[in-house]
C-alpha cells in the first residue's frame, strides 16, 4: 500500500532535490523514498552506538582501549576459539 505525502520545500532546495534526481535517473519520488529510508537507517545506527557507548561506558572501556580489544578477538578467532 503507498501513501500520498505533501510537503514544502524551499526553491533552492527543490532545485538541488530535481538536480539529484535527474543525474541519478530517478524520479522525485525514488528520491524522496530512498533519501527517507536513508534517514530512517541513520537514526537507528545512531541509537546502535549510544547503546555501544553506554555499555562500553559501564565496562571501563575507552576509545584507546578498542584496538587492543579488537586484535585479542581476531587473535582467539584465528586460534579456532
């Protein structure tokens, strides 16, 4: 089912958005869906690494502290572990 969505969008930025949409070889509508699902993607990226932060938080661990994390579980991974 698809639904019919109305919205304003300033003149510079439509120009931009009908630009993109030809180059691309899509219609505005393509554009619009995808630039939304896009959207939708990043926002539930973005919860996935609060929710990282907060537990690597909880954990003690740091930023300097990934590299090392990272080489012991390529290490245990390469021993068969």
């Amino acid at each position: 089912m698809s639904h019919l969505l109305s919205v304003s969008i300033p003149d510079d930025l439509m120009a931009q958005f009908e630009r993109q949409a030809r180059e691309r070889g899509l219609t505005k509508s393509e554009l619009a869906r995808e630039a939304l699902r896009r959207e939708i993607d990043r926002d539930r990226w973005a919860g996935v690494f609060r929710a990282g932060e907060r537990l690597a938080e909880r954990a003690g661990i740091g930023p300097e502290d990934v590299e090392a994390i990272v080489d012991q579980v390529r290490a245990e991974m390469a021993g068969g572990h």
